[in-house]
C-alpha cells in the first residue's frame, strides 16, 4: 500500500510545474475583479542557463510585471479592471534547450463587507481571520522564545565565568593559608 501512495503522490505534487519548449511560451489566465491581489512565484528547475522570461498583464494586455532572464522571481498585483489577467513564461531566447518551471499562484479574493453573505460565508470569513491572527502570534512567540532563549544562554555564561573565577581565588586563598600557617609553625634554627 506504502508503495502505491509513493508511486501516485509525484503525480499529485507536480500540478504546477510545466515544461516550456525551447523557442515557446507557455501562457496561463486568471479571472480577477477589481481589487482582487494575486501573486505569481516561480522558479526554474531546469535547462541552459536557469533564466526565463516572464510577463503579467492585465486584461488591455498592459504589463504589469516584467521579469528578464530570471531563474527566480514573484510577482504581485491588485486588479484595477475586472477580466482576465494573463501570465506567460518565455523561452523565445532559446533555440535549442527546453526549460522546466515550477510556479505556484495566491490569490487573495475582495469581498466588499457589506455584502450580504450566508453564516457559512461569515465563519469562514472569521476562522480565516482567526487563523492569519493564530500566525501572527506563533511567529511573535518565535521571536520572544528566541530573545530569551539568547538572554538565558548569555547569562548561563556568565555564571559559568563568574564560578571559575571564584573557585580560582578560594583555591588560591587556600594554597596561601596553608603555606602562612606552615610557615608559622615551622622552627627556626640559628646557626
């Protein structure tokens, strides 16, 4: 059963990795309305020199996003017209290479609130906001947990210093009593 699951699961993974033949470009389209944020990251996995060219425009085909010869690259928008928004990974540059792309796509969808939503809507709406909210304090914890773990470890190190310097001035004290009282106690011959 394990090796069924391991056979199928690259299948699922790999939805948003393409091959882009060399001398073509491969386009994708997202319909957004107006104030709508979506954000396109991709990376080059392989072929030539890692570089692809990749474009984002709007639904009057202007750019707004334009990326050169990048093996890495996001690219975030807000819709200010409603339509489809279209993005296009290149490799005209090459003649000969195909290219591997992995991109992966968020949107985030405008809701004007004071449309009229059911409760499911609401709720979700609310554990959405709850969750971003969980994040934020997971992250800030992250941050404490650190300042202190730091503050703990500078501190533990100064006891450690402070500890071996004490036990260097009471043995130290203790090798100079025992040769004053030695000494105090020795006889002293005349000649």
């Amino acid at each position: 059963m394990w090796l069924a699951i391991l056979l199928v699961l690259p299948l699922l993974v790999s939805g948003h990795s393409i091959e882009v033949p060399a001398s073509k470009k491969e386009c994708f389209f997202e319909d957004l309305h107006i104030n709508d944020k979506m954000t396109v990251t991709y990376q080059v996995g392989g072929g030539g020199h890692l570089d692809i060219d990749f474009w984002l425009a709007d639904p009057d085909n202007i750019a707004l996003a334009k990326h050169i010869k990048q093996s890495t690259g996001t690219a975030s928008i807000t819709a200010k017209k409603d339509g489809r928004h279209e993005y296009c990974f290149s490799n005209q540059m090459s003649t000969v290479v195909d290219k591997m792309v992995s991109f992966n796509v968020h949107g985030v969808i405008y809701v004007d609130d004071e449309d009229i939503v059911s409760p499911i809507e609401r709720e979700i709406r609310q554990l959405s906001h709850g969750l971003t909210a969980v994040k934020d304090e997971q992250e800030y914890i992250v941050v404490r947990e650190r300042t202190h773990r730091n503050t703990a470890e500078s501190t533990n190190d100064r006891v450690k210093w402070w500890s071996i310097l004490q036990a260097i001035v009471l043995f130290s004290v203790v090798a100079w009593q025992v040769y004053y009282l030695k000494s105090f106690f020795e006889v002293k011959r005349a000649f």
